[in-house]
C-alpha cells in the first residue's frame, strides 16, 4: 500500500476483512489464499480431504466420537484466518 492509502485503513475495514476470512474458512484453507497466504491455504485445502476422510472411517472405531475431528479442524483454521497478519493489498473497497 502507499501511504496514502494506508491512513484510510480503518480498524472496521480490517474487522471487516478478518470477518470475510473466517467467513471463507467454511471451506478450510480459502481464508488463508484470501488473505494472501496462498501455499498454506493450499495445503489446508488439500489436507482437509484427508481430515475428514479419517475422521467418517475412524467414526466406527470410535463410536462417532472422531466425527467432530473434522470440525474441529474447520474450526481451528477459521480462528487462524481470523488471527493471521493479512499479506495482501487490498484495495480501499470492502474486500
């Protein structure tokens, strides 16, 4: 960004920006390409398959209690998107 256009970043865009992140982790790893990490969004994204495979077939194993694995997991890189500095120049609009 230039100079000027990092005196109009505003706490509400960047809460804005974080939301839409978070938002985007519903499908792990798109959160992280968003915000401009695009090789661990990448791998999450690949990893997630493997995440949720284990957990349905490790689901009779465990009585269904592997089943909030991958939950869990989407929950976790959601908060991470959340928290993560943001690599990307955005522009001055809402995304």
């Amino acid at each position: 960004m230039t100079s000027t256009q990092s005196q109009h970043v505003t706490p509400k865009k960047v809460r804005h920006r974080n939301q839409m992140a978070t938002a985007l982790s519903i499908v792990p790893g798109l959160g992280h390409i968003y915000k401009g990490y695009i090789g661990l969004g990448a791998t999450l994204l690949l990893l997630s398959f493997t995440i949720i495979w284990v957990g349905l077939i490790s689901a009779f194993a465990t009585a269904g209690i592997s089943l909030s694995v991958p939950f869990f997991y989407v929950g976790a890189t959601a908060w991470h998107a959340y928290n993560i500095e943001d690599r990307r120049k955005h522009h001055l609009g809402i995304f």
